[in-house]
C-alpha cells in the first residue's frame, strides 16, 4: 500500500476509528479533511462523491504496487482490510469466540448507537421533523452504553477483551467523546470508562483524538 490517504473529518467517529488503526498499524498517510457541515457539507459535492457515492466517511484510498488506485469506505470493513495486510498488531483475538465477541461488541457500537447520532440524521430529526436532536442522541447513547457495560463484563481485562486492544477498543473510544457531547452521564459505566483511560494512554490513540486533527475547529 502506497500513499495512503484518508478522507475524513475530525470529529466524525467513524473517520477517528481509522486514524486509530492506522496508527496502531504505524502506517503513515495523508490526511484530507471533508467538512461534513460548511456549505452544506462537502461530502455532497460532486468531486467527493466520485471517490464515495454514499456520501459519508472515512474514505482510504491508496496505490497498489501495480498503480492500481483502491479506495474502501465504511470504518470497520477498512479496519478489518488493514488488519489482513499488516497482522501486527493484530486487532482480532486468535481464540475464535473471543474474535467473535471483539466484533460483537464493536457493532454494538457501530450498529446500534453510532447511525442514531449521525449528522445526517441528527440533521433531518431537527430540521424537517421538528425533534430535540440532542435528547435522541443522548437517549441512544445511554441506551447503547448500558448494554456495552453489561456485555464486557465476561471478557474485560485492560481492554475490552483481554489485555490487548481490538476493534472493540478501536470503536469505544470515539463513542464515549459522543456521549459526551451530547451530555450523556457516564458514571454508570465504570468499566467503559476505565477501559477507555487505558487506551489512551497508548500513543496511536493519543494522536487520534479529534483535537489534534488539522481541521479541528476550536471548542
């Protein structure tokens, strides 16, 4: 894989999931920043949805050895794409149920919580049906965490499962700063919580965190 880029935008916590697995992964790429609000959205411009007709990121495009350009969208077939080509770290247990659970518990994530928060949705709920965006976001959130805290009871260690980061990991994060900026209480969810301070205390994390993207806006 040669000149890796991403499309993404600083706070959308799918293009966050990516930046995290790349780094994990020590794969070096260039960052194109899609403003998913200005004028409308740039997502919606002809240009972008040439590279990505669904309209959303991250997208990861790069150049096979062959010249071949290759582009993948959605965070998590992306991760598991980059995953296969450079095992280690490995982001999936080698235990078979635990892989299992990893993935569970991250489309728990990327499933039941993540698509109710969207911008877009969030977007429509307020403008052309009139709903409170922010108490929908909270309510799936608290929702969604409740059952993540209960569902890594069995296979917690310092990470999700186990002591090494998975996609579990990788999804968890950028969730949790959702939650909070929708006013969600955490509290309730200790093991989330503590999970989350041990990811990031790993570099890959740190350098993923929204604020430290080029196109962060101030808070």
């Amino acid at each position: 894989m040669k000149n890796l880029r991403l499309y993404g935008y600083w706070r959308s916590s799918s293009a966050w999931r990516v930046r995290i697995g790349l780094n994990l992964k020590g794969l070096k790429y260039e960052y194109v920043a899609v403003h998913l609000v200005k004028d409308g959205g740039e997502q919606h411009s002809e240009a972008y949805r040439s590279i990505n007709p669904m309209r959303t990121v991250p997208t990861l495009e790069w150049t096979e050895d062959d010249g071949a350009t290759r582009r993948l969208s959605q965070s998590l077939p992306i991760l598991e794409y980059l995953d296969a080509r450079h095992p280690a770290p490995a982001f999936l247990p080698k235990d078979l149920f635990l892989t299992a659970k990893a993935r569970m518990l991250a489309e728990m994530v990327n499933s039941g919580i993540q698509p109710l928060q969207n911008t877009s949705v969030l977007k429509r709920l307020k403008s052309e049906l009139n709903g409170d965006e922010k108490a929908w976001a909270a309510h799936w959130n608290a929702r969604g965490l409740e059952a993540l805290e209960a569902a890594v009871q069995s296979t917690a260690g310092r990470f999700c499962v186990g002591d090494a980061v998975t996609l579990a990991d990788i999804l968890l994060v950028p969730q949790l700063f959702g939650a909070r900026r929708f006013g969600v209480d955490l509290a309730p969810f200790p093991t989330l919580l503590r999970i989350e301070a041990a990811c990031n205390e790993l570099p890959a994390f740190q350098a993923a965190q929204p604020e430290k993207q080029p196109d962060a806006q101030p808070a």
